[in-house]
C-alpha cells in the first residue's frame, strides 16, 4: 500500500539454495512481514497440511521497494504451500492474494484490499484470492472475480482444484445501503431547527453546487447542528464516487462506509497536519481524504493549528493531496465540500444582542489573524448565524424546510447542473467548473454582468472571488431551475459571502 494506491508485488519460494539454516525472507521486507513466515508455518501445522521439506527462501520483488503490512501473509503461505507441490504451479498464474493468517489458520481482513482489488483489475488479473469480508467489500469492482477463502485450507485446497469457491457478491445488508436507509429516520432532521433561514439556504447551496462554507456566530447558535446535517441532503454519490470512496476508507483501515450516504469527517481541533492532509510512516489517508465526495467539518475553525489549515489550501483548490517524502510522493484524492465554524471572538459573544463581549479589540484582532486571508479566500460561502429570540423555538416544525424536502431540492439541481455541463463536455459540480468554461457554463444575462461589475468593484475583490461567486450564482440558478444567471443570481451569491472576513 501506498498512500490509497496497491502496489504489484510477486512473492516467490524456494527450497533450492545454500543456507545457513534459517528461512530467508528477500526484498527489503519489514518485521511484520518477516514474522509472517512464523504464522504461515504455525497455520500448516494446526490445519495438518504438509509443509516443505528444507529451508526455503523468500523472495519479494519489486526488491527495492520496501514491504509492510499483514497483507502478505496470504501470498507467502501460497508461495511457500505450492514450494511443497500441494498444487500446480500454472493454478498461481495471474491470481492476486491478499489476507493476514492466523495462527488457527483463519484467513482474516488485511488493509487495503480494495486498493489490491483495483490494482489487480488494472493488471489484468484472472482473480483474487482474499479474506471474506475483504471479498465481500471487493466484489463492487466490477471486471474481476474475487473470491474468500475462510481458512488457508480451503484457499490450498482450491488452488489444487479438490474445493469450489464461489466468486463474493457485493453486500447490501448491515453495512450497506439498507442499514444506511433505515437509520435516515433516527437522524437529525432540518425541519427540527427553528429559524435560521439564510443558514439553511446557503447549506441548501453547498450541497447542490459542492461550495465551502464558514457560519460566523456565538457558542449555542446551532452553527455545528446546521453542519451536521448537511450530510443529510446530499445526493447519493455515484457508481465511481461510491468505488472511490470504498477505496479510500479500506486503505485507512475504517470499516465501509454505507452505500448511499456520502462520508461527514469532524476531526478535532488539536489534530495535527498530518492526521488532516495525511502521511505517517506508512503513508496512510487523512481527513482529508476520508472527506472525499463528502464532508470535512472544521469546528471552533481558529483553534486549528495555523500550518494545518495553510495545507488546506491546496486540496481546496485542486481536489487532491500530494505528501511527499525522501523515497516517494504520494498524491490522494481528497475533493470535499469544506464546512467551518468559528465564534466572532475569543469569548463568542462579539455582536450579541444580550451578552456583552469581554474580549478587548487587539485580542479580537489576534483571534481574527490566525486565518489568513487567502484561506478565507476560498469559502465560496460566509454568514453569520445569529443568536435567536427565545421565542423562535417553540415555533412549529418547518415542514417545508425538512431534509426530505431539501434533498429533492438538492437533487434536482444537481441533475441539471449535470445534463448541462455534459453538454460542455464538463464533470463535477458547479464548484469545480474551470474558469474558463464559466460563461458558458452561467450564461450570465447583461444585467448579471453588470451586477457582479458592481458587487467587485464595491468590495475590492480578487479574481477568486469573481469565479467564485459565478459557480455560486450558477448552482442559485440551477436551485429554481433556470438556464441562465441573472442579476438576483449574483446578488444572492454576494449576500451569503457578506459575513465579514476575520482578517
């Protein structure tokens, strides 16, 4: 494994050879892949399956690339099993295997195998031999018959044609779409919140055109309520997103994700660089990219360490993480929708209409600077989330405004946006319009034009701002079905990106 991507390596076993005694384990294999021998071994002995007469060499090749991970147990104890001619050696042509052994002899889930699954497909492999689970999540690769094996038993005697396997099917049961669609009933709905209007709004915009987004607002507003919910009106990700998704949560060893909903990832606020952009020794996903075509929650935005969400920026911009290191450059996807929260100041209540404000002016000025102002540049979206009247909340319910009836609206623009950027010859969302497809993507009107001439002269805005607030103007359009952006479409767009900057 590297980084979300598997690796080809042909594991290789020998008896013949001069040795000192000692199994030899070659190609730059780590500790965990050296003890493998020792589980493999202990496997043969409590399956009572023959091993090996003699010492046997190992051989790992590519053998200057370095190997980790329980992964390789499987392939060795095949290596090692066809070494003492339990089966054909033209039965192993083209066959990918991938599983942790114990000791018991029980083939159990390695990390990764979703990538492995992949990379066999691409290497045009007959097949692919692993444990069930990791079978059963493998099976959505379409082009490639993958099959699990219980114990090692059952793979051996398989591979020497005395057992029938079936080929895994992809399940659809407790971790799939089934468990997912009935747990939407006991999850946050929008029509639970009282008030917010314009917050609601612009979360309606964000999931239908994939737009950034910061709410501004005192502690206990519903800022990470509104947030969490937003998971909610996404569409379900498609065919190839949902692949991709797969991939990503088995390379960081996460269980898998349900089939239609898309991933929400909150981490903390102490997390380091590398747990958000990714990396580690063995280089593995971060937030990041476990957001990928989801959700990446950024809560009390100011307390991230500042080096953290300077590396944001890329990912933001590109839709993808590179991690380099002295042997390697790993690049990950990791295209999201980014969803921050944070108070006005140090105490919260800057701008409260009840609570004074304790924080003097050059401590809000310090809390304002630790986003810097290229950061804030790529939020498509910022307003504030004010503090309610008390009253508000035993308002009714807002039917209306119920994830249900967001969702639809949701999908309907995000059909239509698709229908026409297909005709363009366009992918993504409205936020990963190229700019230079922008007008013909808006087809701004005259008016529209003026208006968003005016809207950046008032405010001195950069080039960003200008394509941004055009794909924002886009999904407004595409949200009550119209084909061109008008003037109301840009200066909607200019409002939910009114908050003032911390800056």
């Amino acid at each position: 494994m590297l980084g979300v991507d598997a690796i080809p390596i042909t594991v290789e076993a020998t008896t013949r050879h001069a040795s000192d005694g000692t199994p030899r384990l070659l190609g730059l294999v780590d500790t965990v892949v050296r003890e493998a021998y020792h589980r493999v071994l202990q496997a043969f002995f409590a399956l009572d399956l023959p091993t090996p007469r003699g010492i046997t060499t190992f051989n790992f090749a590519p053998a200057a690339l370095r190997k980790q991970g329980s992964g390789f147990d499987l392939p060795l104890a095949l290596a090692l099993a066809g070494a003492a001619g339990l089966f054909p050696a033209e039965r192993v042509a083209g066959l990918f295997a991938f599983g942790e052994i114990s000791l018991a002899g029980q083939i159990l889930p390695a990390r990764g195998a979703v990538s492995v699954a992949l990379a066999a497909r691409k290497e045009g492999a007959t097949a692919m031999l692993t444990s069930p689970p990791d079978a059963h999540a493998s099976a959505a690769i379409d082009g490639l018959d993958v099959f699990g094996a219980a114990t090692l038993a059952d793979a051996i005697y398989w591979l020497a044609g005395e057992r029938r396997l079936e080929p895994a099917t992809e399940v659809t049961t407790a971790a799939g779409c089934g468990a997912a669609s009935d747990r939407r009933g006991h999850e946050p709905d929008f029509a639970d919140i009282r008030g917010h209007e314009t917050p609601k709004r612009a979360l309606t915009v964000a999931a239908a055109g994939g737009h950034n987004l910061l709410f501004v607002g005192p502690p206990g507003t519903g800022k990470s309520a509104l947030a969490r919910r937003l998971p909610g009106i996404l569409p379900p990700p498609t065919a190839a997103e949902r692949l991709t998704i797969l991939q990503v949560h088995a390379a960081a060893g996460l269980a898998r994700p349900p089939r239609d909903r898309r991933p929400l990832r909150a981490p903390h606020h102490s997390s380091s660089t590398a747990s958000l952009l990714g990396g580690g020794r063995e280089l593995r996903p971060g937030e990041v990219s476990l957001a990928h075509r989801g959700v990446l929650f950024l809560d009390e935005l100011p307390e991230f360490r500042r080096d953290a969400l300077e590396a944001l920026r890329q990912p933001l911009e590109d839709g993808h993480v590179t991690v380099g290191r002295a042997q390697h450059t790993v690049t990950m996807p990791a295209r999201f929708a980014l969803v921050a929260a944070m108070n006005p100041c140090p105490c919260g209540f800057y701008g409260h209409p009840a609570r004074p404000c304790l924080c003097s002016p050059a401590a809000i000025q310090r809390y304002h600077r630790r986003l810097s102002g290229p950061l804030l540049d790529r939020l498509d979206l910022r307003l504030e989330v004010p503090a309610l009247d008390p009253g508000t909340f035993d308002g009714p319910r807002d039917d209306h405004g119920s994830t249900a009836a967001l969702a639809a609206l949701v999908r309907g623009a995000v059909a239509r946006g698709a229908a026409r950027n297909a005709g363009l010859d366009l992918e993504g969302l409205n936020a990963e319009l190229p700019d230079g497809a922008l007008d013909a993507a808006c087809r701004p009107t005259s008016a529209a034009r003026s208006a968003l001439t005016d809207v950046l002269r008032r405010s001195r805005a950069s080039g960003r701002t200008r394509v941004r607030l055009l794909r924002v103007a886009r999904t407004l359009a595409d949200l009550r079905g119209a084909d061109r952006v008008t003037d109301e479409d840009i200066l909607e767009a200019a409002t939910l990106r009114r908050a003032e900057a911390p800056c």
